[in-house]
C-alpha cells in the first residue's frame, strides 16, 4: 500500500499494526539532541524551525553524503530516547513519527489522544532508506551535524505500522 | 626484534574502515539469506528488505547503516615486536583519515556527561592490547553500532545459580533488548573473571566467525542451547515476530573467584562489521 504523508493523513486511521506501507512526501529528521533543543524551545515559547501542525518526524542521524549523492545511509534510531519528548510533540500537532523499537506508555496513550501514527522502519537498512530519499533541505542546527534537522522528501519508503492510531502496537504478543 | 613502523597499523585501520561498513560480512549475509527461508509474511519480508540494504549498500557504495559505529580494536603485540613510533596516535589517524575518506559517520562525542561535544572525527578509538608470544601482530577491529550496544548487560550471579541463571539472565536481556537491538542479533556472552572482564570476554566472542564454536563441549551445547532458546522468543527479525531473533550465540569464559559468576551479554545487531588482520 502507498500512501502520501501529507495529503492522504485520513487513510492513517485505517491502518493497523503490523501493515506494510511505502511513504511518500516530506518529513523532518530529528534524533536525541534536536528533540532536546526542540523541547528547551518549547519551554522558552520560542518560535520552532518548523511548524509541528500535521507533520511528521523521522529519528535519524545520517551519514554524510558523498558529493553528487542526494543523502547518505538513512535508516532509523532507536525511538525509545524521544519518548521524553515525544507526547509534548504530539500534542502540538505532529502527526506521525518514524523509528525504530519500543515505545513508551506515555507516547502510545498521546498516540490514540491525537490520532497520529508510529511507523517502523527497517533497523540497520541505512542504504536501503538512502536510495528513497529524492531531495533534501536543511532547516536547522547545522552544528550538530548528522543531529541537524532537515527536510526531506522521501518516495515509496518502505516502513510497518508500529502503533497504529488507536493505539496497537506491534511488538505485544497479541498483534 | 622485530621493528613495525606504527604508519603499517594506521594504514590497515583506514582500510579496514573502508573495506567493513559497505557490506555484512559473508558468514552473515549466508546466515540471513538461509534465516529468510525459513521465514514467512512479515518476517520474510523483514529479511527481503535487510538483503535489498545489502545490495543497494555494495553497489552504490553507501555505509550499509547509518550507524557507522565507535571503533574498538584490539592489538594483540608479539613479544618480540617492537613499535616505531606512536601507537595509539597511529591508531586514531587511521579511525580519522578512514571516516573522513569515506563519508562514514562522525558519532563519537568528548566528555560523555555535561559537553557531549561531537569530536568531528570518529576518534578516538577503544584500544585494548595485550601480549602474545613471537614477532607477530594481530589486530581485531570492529565498528561497533551503539543501538544493540545500549541493550547490553552484565550481572554478578550467585554460584548457586548455575547453568540456569546463566540461561535466564541471557533470555531476559535479549527480551529487554528485542526490537530496539535491530534483530537478527549477535549474543556474545562472558562468563567468570571479574566485574571488568566478563563484558570484556562477551565483546571479544562478538569477534568470532559465526559458524566458529566453543571448543569446549560444554560451552558449545549451551551455545546451541541459548539459540534455540532465544530463538523461541517470537522477538523475529526488525522485532516483527518469527523464528530468527538471533543468528548465533558466542560464549568466552576465564577462570573466576569461588564466591563469584560474574555473566555478561554484548549484543550486535545483524550489522555486525569486524575484521582480523596479522601483520
């Protein structure tokens, strides 16, 4: 099944754990230290380098890309370490998040709170995931190199419904 | 004597660095290849996608995962070798030169508490040496990925415990550590010595080939018999569910106090890039 993450968001809610799903269309790269920043800005009511309203966050620190190649190996990190941050996301309007692993109680209950989705991608396909990245802009917090948020536009990118929108996860015995 | 001109070792970490982290390994892409077969639905597919990150990896020539890892190496020093010039210096030049060359990933950071400042340069290394007999070196290196590196660890166990606590403190590491470790995983187990040295034992069994064994009996079946332990876990490859949550089991064992049985898990994912060199 294809869907585009940012105009077909409806189809989200019919997905259930454990789906196979190729993503289409933008999403904004962020792991352990711009979910920091990010966090401290929200704190200090900062205006943030995106808007978090409907879009989506991949956990993933890249490898540089090599000249002439779009973006380097790309696969996910552990979601796990943004669980801190992660409901606090949610809440302002992120709609879907990619990773990799468990999440925790809080995130799965923000999760079915706001409708939005977890996917999983394919842990260690770093090269796999570079092959689907089409464009790549850079937002934010260049210092902290492959922690440095940017925008990408992904096509037909290879992921499973981890927890679905009422809250269905994948890694429990019963799914 | 025998004379080495530390730039020998240099070279052969910046090669290593190139020639580790855009392939698995041979014994582990067979291992995945013949674990896909037994496997189906998500599971099957889960491999498919794992082997097509192989392919892509080779062919376009990008780090198979993004995660290009901290270098740890071993140097095992001949008794009758002595080094020109700066070892460790050596060493790190090599890390450096090695990740910069090849576009791999800069995820080392100096002062792991308050700064976390990234070092821009891979180093340095984790370097452990030690002494074998005769004018030979022999390095071991790995780039070891930090996702099944957090899911590691170690207990000190009663005597009294036994083979079965070994077991169970095993079984309930790899399901702690289960989808986060990106399975299929590697399990590298030290048992005895001392609180230092059986994680120190668990890593260097992560060096070993996957189709070499214990070669005590004894440690061998209890390999054998963790795999199919783990293996019964339903944790599956990318944690999906299925038979192949690890590929192998790898125990080393040193002598150990009468009041202690110290144990320790290293997990590696799938990604498992290391490499032996004799000079």
């Amino acid at each position: 099944m294809r869907i585009n993450v940012n105009t077909e968001q409806e189809r989200f809610a019919k997905l259930h754990a454990g789906d196979l799903v190729y993503l289409s269309g933008e999403v904004y790269t962020a792991r352990d230290a711009a979910h920091k920043r990010l966090s401290k800005m929200i704190e200090n009511n900062e205006t943030l380098p995106f808007e978090l309203e409907k879009n989506g966050i991949y956990y993933v620190g890249p490898t540089p890309s090599r000249p002439g190649q779009i973006y380097g190996s790309a696969g996910p990190t552990t979601s796990t370490r943004m669980d801190v941050y992660t409901p606090t996301l949610l809440d302002r309007g992120i709609k879907f998040m990619i990773g990799k692993g468990r999440r925790d109680e809080k995130v799965k209950q923000a999760i079915i709170r706001n409708k939005a989705i977890y996917f999983i991608a394919a842990g260690g396909a770093g090269a796999l995931y570079a092959s689907c990245v089409k464009k790549v802009e850079a937002i934010a917090f260049a210092d902290l190199l492959s922690e440095a948020i940017n925008k990408l536009t992904i096509e037909d990118f290879p992921v499973f419904v981890g927890i679905d929108c009422q809250g269905n996860d994948i890694y429990e015995e019963e799914n | 004597m025998r004379l080495i001109n530390v730039d020998t070792i240099k070279e052969i970490i910046r090669e290593s660095c190139s020639s580790l982290l855009f392939n698995y390994p041979s014994d582990i892409e067979e291992a995945m290849s013949l674990a896909a077969e037994k496997e189906e639905g998500r599971a099957k597919k889960a491999f498919e996608l794992l082997l097509e990150n192989s392919r892509i990896a080779s062919q376009k020539h990008i780090p198979i995962c993004q995660d290009t890892g901290m270098v740890i190496v071993f140097v095992h020093v001949g008794k009758e070798v002595l080094f020109e010039g700066n070892i460790d210096e050596a060493i790190n030049d090599g890390v450096r030169i090695g990740y910069r060359q090849e576009y791999l990933r800069q995820s080392v950071v100096d002062d792991p508490l308050f700064k976390r400042e990234n070092t821009k340069d891979n180093a340095p290394a984790i370097i452990y040496y030690d002494y074998i007999d005769g004018d030979r070196v022999i390095i071991e290196m790995m780039a070891k990925g930090f996702g099944s590196e957090n899911t590691s660890k170690i207990a000190m166990l009663k005597p009294a415990q036994g083979v079965e606590g070994v077991k169970n403190f095993v079984l309930d590491t790899v399901k702690q550590a289960g989808p986060n470790a990106c399975p299929p995983m590697i399990v590298g187990v030290g048992i005895g010595g001392s609180f230092e040295l059986a994680p120190l034992l668990a890593k260097k069994a992560l060096l070993r080939e996957l189709t070499d064994v214990n070669p005590d009996p004894n440690y061998h079946q209890l390999e054998d018999e963790l795999l199919a332990l783990i293996n019964q876990l339903n944790i599956g490859p990318l944690g999906l569910k299925g038979k192949t949550t690890a590929l192998k089991v790898q125990i080393e064992y040193y002598p150990t106090h009468i009041a202690a049985l110290p144990v320790a898990v290293n997990i590696c994912c799938h990604v498992s890039r290391h490499t032996k060199v004799v000079i």
